[in-house]
C-alpha cells in the first residue's frame, strides 16, 4: 500500500506519517499533530496537509498564517495539491517540509526520531522504500527519478534552475512613495506657526532635511521571471549589489548584460 509522509528537507531521515482519516496540522501550538515551537515565522495554527473530500488526492491547506506558506515557491492561498516530492516552505523562512508518497517500507531499520532536531511532537514512523530525490526536485522529475538541473541559481530563498528562466531585471524603487506628501502636508501645517517664526522656520527646515533624506531612498527589486510566467522577487537595498545579481544571472542563462 501507498504511504504518505513529510520529511525535513535538511535531514531526510527525520519524517512523518500522515494519517488519510484525519490529515495534520502544523504550527506552534502544542495541540497540533506537528508542533514546531521554535521554528521562526511560524502561527500557532499554521498550515494542514490532509487528503482532499473526494479522497483521491493530498492536500496542503494554509489557516490563515501571518508569514504565508509556500508550495514549490508559490504562496498557498487555500488549499493546494501535493505530489510527491513537492516542497512546502512554513513563513518566508522558516523550516523545509518535503511530502512524499509512495510504497511503504518494510523489513528493520526504521528511524524513530521523526523531526526531534526542531522539537516536534509527533510519533515516529518508518522511511519510505525509495530514496529521497536529492535537491528541489519538481513533481515530474520526482516521479521519473530525473536528476535535478546541476545548474541552479539561488534568488532569495529559493533555488531555481537556469534553464527555467526566461528573463531578468532590476527595478529601483522609492522607499519611501509618499514622502512627498507628507512634506507638503507638514509645511501647509507649519504655516499656522508664521506669526511665531522661531518655531516656523526651524519646522520648515526640519521638513525640509527629512523630505531631501528620505526621498533619496531606494529599494531595488531582482525580478527573476520563469519559463511559466511566475515571477521571483528580491530586494536589495544597494544597487550596484543588485546590478551584480542580475548580470551574474544573465552569464548563467546566456544572456546580455546590458541594462
């Protein structure tokens, strides 16, 4: 028969059963089937994987967490499905679950300290008979028992292979978007102060410094687009920083450095 498990990405060895009947949820809270009370970024009440009401499929179902959670890079709004060997990020960064599902194992050797390393509260299980696919593999690789692409490249939190990119860029941004309006605000405001110019003057300058400060200030955004149309974001506070990711990426795929 099939069995279902979530396994740490980082220590394949520690995993968990999941149970058909009643799914598991994950989070913070000790009453959860997965308690993870260290883990950064995490709800009480995080995320659950459970099969779906037809019963023909698993699924991975966000509760309303604070951080999100993402399948294969991609934030779970509700409910998503899961094949084997899909990766479930819990938060922005917090821990690596990687689902699998397949033969169930049998015979000795049975690893019982099912995700121990980040203290969870769950019962140990057996190891699936296959080998755990090494690498971000996706669900078609997985189930061909295709090796993952060697050259992958790292944007944020995420790894993604060279091949599946299809463009890059750097956007710069204001920090600060409607500064200027709270500068005018301010001076329309400091107007009620000019018949008492020692208290004008001074707050018209001090305006002024922080609309020339704050003003100045940027963000700049790597926009790493993939061959599906999903786009992958990262920012960076220094351009030159992000003009060297973006033209490091566009040597691996081929492709002009020139903005």
């Amino acid at each position: 028969m099939e069995i279902a498990s979530l396994e740490l990405r980082d220590n394949p060895r520690r995993r968990v059963n999941l149970d058909p009947a009643k799914g598991l949820t994950i989070g913070r809270a000790s009453d959860n089937g997965l308690c993870l009370p260290e883990a950064a970024g995490l709800s009480r009440q995080h995320a659950q994987v459970r099969r779906s009401r037809t019963g023909n499929q698993w699924l991975v179902c966000d509760l309303g967490s604070a951080n999100g959670t993402w399948l294969e890079g991609v934030r779970v709004r509700q409910c998503r499905p899961l094949g084997d060997g899909d990766e479930i990020r819990l938060g922005s960064s917090g821990p690596v679950l990687v689902f699998r599902c397949g033969a169930a194992a049998t015979g000795a050797g049975a690893d019982t300290q099912a995700l121990a390393g980040l203290g969870v509260l769950a019962r140990p299980v057996s190891p699936p008979a296959s080998p755990p696919v090494p690498g971000p593999a996706k669900r078609a690789g997985a189930a061909q028992g295709a090796r993952p692409d060697p050259l992958s490249i790292e944007v944020g939190d995420q790894r993604l292979s060279a091949a599946a990119i299809r463009s890059v860029q750097v956007e710069s941004r204001a920090l600060y978007p409607h500064i200027f309006s709270w500068w005018l605000l301010l001076c329309l405001g400091g107007l009620l102060l000019l018949p008492l110019p020692l208290l004008f003057w001074p707050l018209e300058l001090l305006a002024l410094a922080g609309w020339m400060l704050l003003g100045a200030r940027k963000e700049h955004l790597l926009e790493v687009v993939t061959n599906d149309g999903l786009a992958h974001r990262h920012r960076f506070r220094n351009r030159l920083t992000a003009l060297a990711h973006r033209n490091g990426i566009r040597r691996a795929i081929g492709q002009s450095q020139e903005p």
